[in-house]
C-alpha cells in the first residue's frame, strides 16, 4: 500500500486539518497509519509517550486520535522560533541547540538521513503513513531545501493530494501553478485536489470543478466546505481563528498574547466551554473587564517579560485582586528573579520578575520534558513539562493566584470547576474528554462526506 503526501497549495490550506482527518478516515477503514511531518516550525510542542520527546501538536493530535502512543517519529525535526534570525533545534524528540536559518540549511544534508530512517521505521510497523507538507511545495528558490514535501516525495514514491483554500481567493491558479511547477516524476503521483473551506452554495463551483478535471487534468477530489474546528491548533495564526458560542457564558477569561506564546493548546477547553468567553489581549486596558487573567507559557521568557512591562502590565499583573493563572513560562515571570547565568534565552542576564512568589527561577541548558499525572492545587491532573527553567515547586498558588510548569491543566474537569466556580458559584462545567472525542469524530466524518475517500484508497492500494 502507498504512503500518502498532504501538500498545500499555499500556507494555512488546511493541511493539518486534513491530514488528520485522512489518518483518522483511514483508520476507520481498518487500515494501520500513522501522522508523520518530516519537518516542523511551531512553538507549540508536546511530550511524547514513547521516550519524553517534543513533536508539533498536529502528529500529537492525530496520533492521539486514533489511539496510537506518540513517538519522536512522527515529527523528527521540529524548529521553535528564537530571536534575530535564530530557532530551537528538536531532533528525534531532543533539544539539541539554538541555530540561525542559513547554518540549518547549510546542515540539511545531514538532515536527511534522520528523516529517512524516522519514515523507514514507521512503514515496519504501519500500511500507510499520511505524511503533511510545509507552506508550499513549489518555493523555487527552496525546493532543493525541502524536507517535509519534496524530499519525502520523492524518497518514498507517495501518492499526493493537493489541498486549495477557496477561501483567500486565486484558486485555479494556485492549483494549477503548484501541480506543473511540480518535478515531472511527482506529477504522475497526484491523486488530485481537495478544494477546502468553501462557503455558500457549492453547485456555484460546479464549473470550477470541470475546469480544473478537463482543462487542468486535475482530478478533484472533493470540496469542502469551511467548518471550524477548535481542536488540535499548529500555530497562534491557526488559533485566532476560534469560534465560539456565547450565548450562555458567564465569565470573561483574557489570555495575555505574547509575541512568543507557546502551547496555546492549553486553552482549547476554554474555547468549547459554552460558560467561558475566552479573549487573547495585547494590552492592560482589555485585561480589566476579565474575571480571571492568564499568562501562558513563552518560547521566549525574557524577551516577553520586557514586552510586559514595556506594554504597561505590570501593575494589574501585581494586583492581588486580579484573579491570574499562570502557566510554565508565564509561571517563571512571577518569581522576584530570573537567573538566565548559563546563557539559555540571554547573554547572561539576571531579570527582575514580578514578585507574586518568593525565590528565583534558574534557567538551565538540560531541559525538563516529561507528562504524567500531577497534583495540582489539591486536584489530580494528567499534563506535561517543557523547560529550562527551574525553580523549587512545579506549582504555587495563593489568593487568586495559580502558577505552574504544567500544560495541559484546564483538560481536567475537575481543576477547572475548582478555578471557575470560584469565580462564579454557577458555573458547571463540562466534560472535555467527551467533547473532543465527538469533535474529532464529527469533524472527521463531516470530511468524509465531502470527498471521495473510496478514489482515494483505490490510488493508495494501485500497486502500478
């Protein structure tokens, strides 16, 4: 059976969604697969079940969906943004160290490899692997840099699907641009396009749909039209896409967006909770009508807390009448000091934090990554750890405040209830793990109405 390559014909297509719904489809029918993104560039990041790695949440998300332990093979290099041209490099899992852009691709070669044998171990134990691109397959001046499209490609002779999104106009030609800028040999594997995030009435495409079959020669695959889905987001542009229902929420919750936020993953049960309505602020001002104040975790400490005070948040984040929650990097700011001696995130500086806990935070170069079960504020929660900074307790709290390492935290009814209900006696809550599950399951089957899964697998089981 053939593996499968997801490639977008633009950015923010819709691959993650769609992969993951592919896998989970796939799966449905019976068949052993597995997420796999060579390389990924994201900030958000979970640990993995299988050896305590980092992977992008989309390989996390889909693995999960279907019951599969996560591993460091489903995303063997991930990249997380640094300052002035730099990032984090994640290799198989482990933090290795901060690189600039141009001695990454000077290294790529030695990159391949790595990518290669993740993909080769996974076909051992799997029938298919849905392997999601990057931005766009076709970055002329990139393509022979290109790990997470091309190169798998080509490599392992995947069948292909093109995902277009309707929805930022120029269609056709992205369509058509991406498939003949394609290398010739790749073009014969292109199962055909899924026209994603379609609005109105689709008999209007019906014309669309003959020019990209007979005058393009592009099968289409199906069109899909635009449904939000606030589960499994890959990056803060995917995540300020949210909706949510309002009509019976009762307390306003403001996340803080910092310029490095991480793991806003963490705030997907506030998204479909019907009793929360959930803002993220750049400013003080919008932070004073909020009932409980979040500060979320940041790739990039340091620089973030010099945006705080430079931006003026100081004082409602010093206030003790300010319901906050705190979470792993925004936690570490509300110690009295930051000690960042080994160089980890600065050249060395020592900052002032905000002082709401006693005791100082040091940062060290061996990073803590680990998930477990954890005993939050007196209620037991299963969650995960990512970073540098150390300090005595995993988490503090006192009067109207909640600080912690630990992500993953509002996944658990009960901590939630505690939070919330504090806040207002009535709330109720909801049970999250549920929800998701008809989420992914709804989801999913909404896509496989709207495409021709059977075509699909015909191509992927043709051993021509």
């Amino acid at each position: 059976m053939h593996s499968l390559s997801i490639f977008g014909t633009s950015s923010d297509a819709g691959k993650s969604t769609l992969s993951f719904a592919i896998t989970y489809l796939l799966h449905q029918k019976g068949i052993k697969v597995a997420p796999f993104k060579a390389q990924n560039v994201s900030n958000n990041s979970m640990v993995t079940d299988i050896n305590s790695g980092e992977i992008a949440i989309p390989q996390a998300f889909a693995a999960e969906s279907i019951g599969l332990q996560t591993t460091p093979l489903f995303n063997p290099i991930l990249l997380k943004s640094g300052g002035k041209n730099r990032a984090h490099l994640i290799i198989k899992g482990k933090s290795l160290k901060d690189t600039d852009v141009k001695s990454y691709y000077k290294n790529l070669d030695k990159l391949k490899p790595i990518v290669k044998e993740a993909f080769s171990t996974l076909q051992k134990e799997y029938e298919c692997i849905v392997a999601e691109g990057a931005g766009s397959p076709v970055e002329l001046n990139l393509m022979d840099k290109d790990l997470s499209n091309l190169y798998i490609a080509q490599e392992f002779k995947t069948k292909i699907i093109l995902v277009a999104d309707i929805e930022r106009g120029g269609v056709f030609a992205s369509i058509y641009g991406v498939y003949n800028l394609l290398p010739k040999a790749l073009r014969k594997n292109v199962i055909g396009v899924i026209v994603n995030k379609f609005h109105g009435d689709m008999s209007l495409f019906d014309k669309g749909v003959r020019i990209i079959e007979e005058d393009f020669g592009i099968k289409v695959l199906g069109i899909v039209s635009y449904r939000p889905f606030n589960l499994g987001f890959e990056d803060s542009a995917s995540l300020m896409n949210y909706q949510q229902d309002l009509q019976k929420s009762i307390i306003k919750v403001a996340v803080v967006k910092l310029p490095h936020i991480s793991n806003f993953t963490d705030f997907e049960p506030l998204v479909a909770d019907k009793e929360i309505e959930l803002t993220f602020i750049s400013t003080p001002q919008e932070a004073q009508s909020a009932d409980l104040l979040i500060l979320p975790g940041s790739k990039r400490v340091f620089d973030d807390l010099a945006w705080l005070r430079a931006r003026g948040f100081e004082q409602i984040i010093s206030s003790k009448k300010q319901k906050i929650v705190a979470i792993c990097g925004g936690y570490e700011m509300l110690f009295e000091e930051l000690d960042d001696s080994a160089g980890v995130e600065s050249e060395g500086v020592t900052l002032k934090g905000f002082s709401r806990f006693k005791g100082r935070v040091t940062f060290q170069t061996n990073k803590v990554v680990t998930k477990g079960c954890y005993n939050l504020f007196g209620t037991m929660c299963e969650g995960y750890e990512i970073h540098n900074g150390i300090t005595k307790k995993r988490a503090k709290s006192k009067k109207n405040l909640y600080g912690t390492f630990v992500h993953g935290l509002f996944e658990s009814d009960a901590l939630r209830y505690k939070i919330f209900s504090e806040i207002n006696p009535c709330y109720s809550g909801y049970d999250f793990k549920e929800y998701k599950a008809q989420s992914i399951d709804s989801f999913a089957t909404h896509i496989k109405e709207h495409i021709d899964l059977d075509y699909i697998l015909k191509q992927l089981h043709d051993t021509h």
